[in-house]
C-alpha cells in the first residue's frame, strides 16, 4: 500500500491514524484495538468487519 494512500486515510470509528502491517496485508489501529482488512488492494473500512486485536489467536496476532 502506498505511503500518501496511508497518510490520506483514518480510522472509521476514531478517526485516528492506521498502521500498516505489510506482511498480512492489515491496517491497525491501535487506539481501538481493531485490524482492518485489505482485499484485493482496497482497504475494508468498515468497523462492523474489523477485527478486535485482544480476539486474535496467537497464530494470527504475527
């Protein structure tokens, strides 16, 4: 994903910054404890599909 597409874009449910995990293509945002997908190179924002970080197995936590 390209650096100013990341810098253009925010939380759906704060409105706060995501990182970027490269490796299994996710957006993070650690303020909300949420993953959000990226399928196909778009960005799933949507706060109902987003992922809470504390429900992850260990597996998927890396």
């Amino acid at each position: 994903m390209k650096q100013k597409l990341l810098d253009s874009i925010a939380c759906p449910k704060c409105f706060g910054k995501l990182d970027y995990n490269e490796k299994k293509q996710k957006l993070i945002c650690v303020t909300d404890g949420l993953e959000y997908s990226i399928v196909d190179g778009i960005a799933v924002l949507i706060e109902s599909e987003a992922i809470e970080l504390d429900m992850l197995t260990p597996e998927e936590a890396v």
